[in-house]
C-alpha cells in the first residue's frame, strides 16, 4: 500500500510552545520520533482538515508530522492497522466494513488494530453539476450520466453509487481526486460529481468562483428512502456553507472520527487529543467542518474500540463514560 507524500513534514525547534508537555508533567517515553496522518485525495476536506490538525500537532508537540494523500478512509484504516500511518480518518461505515474484514484492500482481514482518537464532523453526501446542464434535481440526472464518485474505495466511492442505484438513477461510474473530478466537470467530460465529504468541499468552492453551479439536494422521499436503506442520518448543508446556496440543502450524512493505531504510547494519543480538542477556534480556522470537533461528540464512535489514551482525555475532560469494553487494551 503506497501513498505519496504531498506535505512537507511540519517541524519545529521553537520548544517554548511545549513546555506543558517537556517540563515532566508529560511522559514521552515511546513516543515515536515522527508521524504521518492519513488523508484522502488533494482537493477533499480530508487532506485539508487532515493536513491541518497534523502540522498543529507537530507545531504544539515539537515533533515531525504531516498530512499524507491516501485513497481516503478504507485505505486510512488499513494504513493504521498496520501501522504504515500512526494516525489516519475514517467514516463510520468503512470503519464498520473494516472491522469486519470486508475492506476491499484486505478482503478477510479484521483492521482491529485501528482505534477511535476523536469526533471529526459528519459527512454529507451532495450532489453537484454545471447550472449549464439543466440538473437541478436527482430526477433530471439523464440515463447514462458520467458521475464522479471520488477516489476508488473512498466513502463516497463506497456508498455514493449503492445510494443512487437506490434512487433508480442509471449512470456511468468515474474515479479521481476531487480537484481533478472538478476539472472534469468544469471541462464536459462529467455530467455530475457526488461528494461525500465535510463541507465546504474545497473543489466546490473553487468551481463556484468559476462557474454557475447547482448544489441538489434530495427530496424529503429520496433522503428517507436513502435514511432507511444505509446507515447514514438527517443533515442538512447551512445556506451559508457556499454562495450558490440560498436556503439550506437537504442532504444525509455519516460521522468521521480520527484513528490511531492502537499500540502507540497513551501518553502520545492523549497529548495529540489534546492539542486537537483544547481550542475549537483553532481548529475552525483550518476547515470549518471543524465546527463539530467538538469533546461532546465524543458519544458519536458505536463502531470503533478508543485508544485508552484517548480515552482518558475523554473521561478527565467531557466527562465520557466510554465503558470498559471499549476501551482497548489497559487504561
């Protein structure tokens, strides 16, 4: 499994931004000398939000560290299973699928070694076209439109296609980065893109400066045809998210949660949780998803086993009562 490096590795000498952590009253022992976050493509909110929450950690912590293009969340669970990447993002079904030994990466091997770290925010899946196309509406996609569903094994690569199937939408399946999906867009070789992934969408936003486009939203029978069918709830995307936008979208979305291989030092997760969790503004101010990387969404992961170093900054700070046998290993 190769993933290429697209960040340069943040690092820092300024250890005046680490004393609470240098002068004693944090435990380094076994803390690795550099660690990598899982992402997704160049273009989505996770290589945003990933790369952004990496550089702090490594900035507040005095350690090298950085944000990784990956193929998205069933890549990043194999990745951190493995331990090629110390941390990684996932949403909540692929996590599920993984556990369970059906990530298509590994057809057979249970990623138990992959552990909850913190609350993300929640994935909508929306759809986008050219205000050109005339698509204003999942029923005004023509029979054999080309849509892009993102990377190969994305989340929304995952469950995208299975939701239109579910709607009668006949169409031709496209893969890429969603920068380059939105190129294609741009260019007439797609008829529709369908992301899964925290909003705003960077390649959303960047086609909007461009060009006119339609966000759709799903009708209140197809979300609850949608709600019914895959393990997704109600959301929906705030007027405000993009400027084409003048009335909130109806969508449906899934939670993303950060994951750390499950052997890494207590001390470490616990540390990385904390600079994460500790100051919501700053993290806001990487992505705005963020929003929701808040400790009270700690009670969101019903999939995944915690880090017990996460899981104690959860319980000394949220006041979580994550039960016993959720935890893995020893606190």
């Amino acid at each position: 499994m190769k993933f290429t490096k697209v960040t340069a590795f943040a690092l820092t000498t300024a250890l005046t931004t680490t004393v609470a952590f240098a002068d004693g009253h944090m435990d380094r022992e076994g803390w690795p000398e550099s660690f990598t976050v899982g992402t997704a493509s160049q273009g989505g909110t996770y290589f945003a939000y990933g790369s952004g929450w990496a550089n702090l950690v490594a900035e507040e912590l005095g350690i090298t560290g950085g944000g990784e293009v990956t193929g998205g969340p069933m890549q990043n669970m194999a990745l951190v299973h493995t331990g090629e990447a110390q941390f990684g993002m996932t949403t909540m079904g692929p996590a599920a699928e993984s556990l369970q030994g059906t990530n298509p990466i590994a057809p057979g091997l249970p990623m138990t070694n992959a552990c909850a770290m913190f609350p993300m925010y929640q994935t909508p899946f929306s759809v986008t076209a050219l205000a050109s196309s005339g698509i204003a509406s999942i029923a005004d996609i023509p029979a054999g439109a080309r849509i892009g569903f993102g990377p190969a094994g994305s989340t929304s690569d995952t469950y995208f296609p299975r939701m239109m199937e579910t709607l009668g939408v006949d169409f031709e399946r496209r893969n890429g980065g969603w920068s380059d999906l939105g190129g294609q867009l741009q260019d007439g070789l797609l008829d529709v893109i369908a992301f899964a992934a925290g909003v705003p969408v960077p390649a959303v936003s960047q086609l909007e400066v461009q060009t006119d486009v339609n966000i759709i939203e799903f009708t209140e029978e197809e979300q609850a045809t949608i709600m019914e069918a895959f393990p997704v709830s109600q959301f929906d995307i705030a007027a405000d998210t993009y400027t084409t936008l003048e009335a909130p979208a109806r969508s449906v979305s899934m939670w993303n949660f950060a994951i750390a291989n499950c052997d890494l030092p207590a001390s470490f997760v616990y540390a990385v949780v904390d600079v994460v969790m500790s100051d919501n503004e700053r993290m806001v101010n990487i992505h705005r998803a963020a929003r929701s990387t808040l400790p009270e969404n700690w009670d969101r992961n019903g999939v995944l086993m915690w880090h017990p170093g996460a899981a104690q900054w959860f319980a000394e700070n949220a006041g979580a009562d994550i039960p016993a046998d959720m935890i893995h290993g020893d606190m």
